[in-house]
C-alpha cells in the first residue's frame, strides 16, 4: 500500500476547527461578510444542525456546514439544508447556495475558487 502524502494526511486529521480556521481567512480576505455559529450556541436555544457558517457578498449567500473529512450530514443537518434549499428554489436560486465543505475542499483550493467568485 502506498504510504499517504502530506496532504493527505492533513486532510485526514484536520479538525472541523482548523477548517473553520482556514475558512475564516479566506472569507475575510475575500472580503465576504460572514456569522459563525460556535458549538456552544447550541446550549444557548440555536437550534441543531443549522449550518456553521452564513456568508454574505454582493448578491451571493451561502450556507456553510464544515465537516471533518469523513463525517455525514446529521438528519438535522439534512433538514436545514432542505429547508434552505426550498426558500432558495423559490427566490434566486443562483445566489443562495448550501454547501457542505471538508479538508480535502480546501487543500484542492475549490473554497477559495467558490469564495473567488467561481462556480460551486
């Protein structure tokens, strides 16, 4: 078996922190406007599984979940991600985006192309 790279490693055990992190920089460089909700809002009344971050610039939103490389969308997070969806469908679908981010989306610099003003 052929031993994993450096990034690879990385991607493997880079916490969801480290990834917000990472994120919260481009974001701010990228001049992006953004609300991160920290895990312990949720024992202040945030309701689960709304996503970590929501970032707005010019006519674009989005809806950030972060996640560790392997880890699943929670039936919570699936919800919130419909629901968005659904109001998204029903405004200007194009501007409103959903997304699902892990370590290996940044290490391939699809975040900073998506924050850049690429295509997601």
């Amino acid at each position: 078996m052929p031993e994993a790279t450096d990034g690879e490693r990385r991607v493997r055990l880079m916490s969801e922190g480290e990834l917000f992190n990472e994120v919260a920089t481009l974001l701010k460089g990228l001049g992006w406007r953004y609300f991160h909700i920290p895990a312990t809002a949720y024992r202040h009344g945030v309701r689960a599984g709304f996503p970590d971050i929501t970032a707005v610039k010019g006519e674009r939103l989005l809806f950030i979940e972060l996640k560790r490389e392997k880890e699943k969308l929670s039936d919570e997070q699936a919800a919130w991600a419909y629901a968005l969806l659904g109001v998204a469908a029903r405004t200007v679908y194009e501007t409103v985006q959903y997304l699902v981010w892990r370590p290996s989306n940044l290490l391939s610099g699809e975040i900073a192309e998506i924050l850049a003003g690429g295509k997601a």
